[in-house]
C-alpha cells in the first residue's frame, strides 16, 4: 500500500517529460572519434582493469548498507527494550527521525559532493568516506545512552551523517564506469549490497547479542 503511489509517479513523468527517456545521446557524425569511455573498450577488459578497486567499492557500500539495514531492523526493538516504549511509540519515533534526518542528509551530502567535484574526481568518494565515519561516534553514543531523548539525538544525528550513502554510493559507480557497462555495473552492485546489506546487517546484531 505504501508503494503504490510510487507507481504512478513513475506513469506521470512518462507523461509529463517524456523527453527525457528518449536517446540520450547523441549519433556520432560519419568519421568523427568515439568519446574517450566508448572508445572500443569491452566489458571484460573494464571488468579487468578496474576490478581491485572495484571489488573494494563494493565493499565499503556493501559493509555501509549492512549497518543501515541493521540499525533500521533493531531500532524499534532497542527503544521497546530499553525504554518501555511501545511499538507504535517507537514507530512513530523512527518515522519521524528518518524523515526529518534521512531526507536532508542526502540532500546535504550529495550538494557538498557536487561543490567539490571540480577539485577532485573522487570528492564523492571521499565525502561519502568522511560522513559514513562520522557517523559512527553518534550511533555508539545513541544506543548507549540511558535516556531516550539522548538516544534519539544520537540516532538522529547517525542517520543524518550516513544518509549520503543512498545518493552518493550509486554515483560513485556510475562516475567510475564507462557509459556502456553502467547498466551492468549498476546492477551489480545494487544485487552485493542489497543482499550483503539485508542478510548480513541485521544477522550480525542478532548473533553478537
């Protein structure tokens, strides 16, 4: 029931900017040179060359998606367990938190990530490296505390700083991968992260408690 608006918003921008599904990209004139990332390299010989740090991309996201996963499973049952809450309470709590931290955090983050693009190639890289980590100090501190109102402050500000990975992980993918593996690629690492992230986030909580 909660996805299916998200349904017709996908028929409506058919509707309203159809343009923007067409070909993108532009027919090469007669004799004119191919774009540097089109320029004959296969599939395999990208997988080849890029394959060391892709596979340590896919690492970080995957290990930064598990702990989103698992702190977005075991949030409702730490506030039921540690202060009484009930389960509409801490819903209704978490609800509100990820709304008003998740929504402007990646906001933030990919608006940073763009300012200081033209000064690095890897900025997204790095910012999405800098507010993943500065995120961990306020989860400990959340879920440590013995006040619910320092515990949602915590979590707050957890989510807030690691909310860049929803926008900032796909763009570092497709900004690393030339435009005719993107598809593939995207793929990829939307299916590692996804199941490592649901499979082991949550898994890993459960089995160290």
């Amino acid at each position: 029931i909660v996805a299916a608006p998200g349904v017709l918003v996908a028929e409506a921008v058919f509707v309203v900017s159809p343009a923007a599904f067409a070909y993108a990209r532009p027919h090469p004139q007669p004799g004119a040179p191919a774009p540097a990332d089109e320029a004959g390299e296969s599939f395999g010989a990208f997988l080849r060359r890029a394959a060391r740090p892709g596979a340590l991309i896919l690492a970080g996201l995957a290990c930064a998606t598990a702990a989103n996963y698992a702190a977005l499973s075991w949030a409702p049952a730490f506030l039921q367990r540690a202060f009484g809450w009930s389960a509409g309470q801490a819903g209704l709590a978490l609800g509100v938190l990820i709304f008003t931290a998740a929504l402007p955090g990646g906001l933030v983050w990919s608006f940073v990530a763009t300012r200081l693009a033209p000064r690095s190639q890897v900025a997204a890289l790095i910012v999405l490296s800098a507010s993943t980590a500065a995120a961990a100090p306020f989860a400990v501190i959340g879920y440590l505390a013995n006040m619910a109102p320092l515990a949602l402050a915590g979590m707050y500000l957890s989510t807030f700083f690691g909310a860049g990975l929803v926008g900032l992980g796909p763009a570092i993918v497709q900004a690393a991968t030339p435009s005719t593996a993107r598809g593939r690629v995207s793929a990829t690492q939307l299916l590692v992260t996804s199941v490592f992230g649901m499979s082991a986030g949550p898994f890993a909580v459960a089995a160290l408690t």
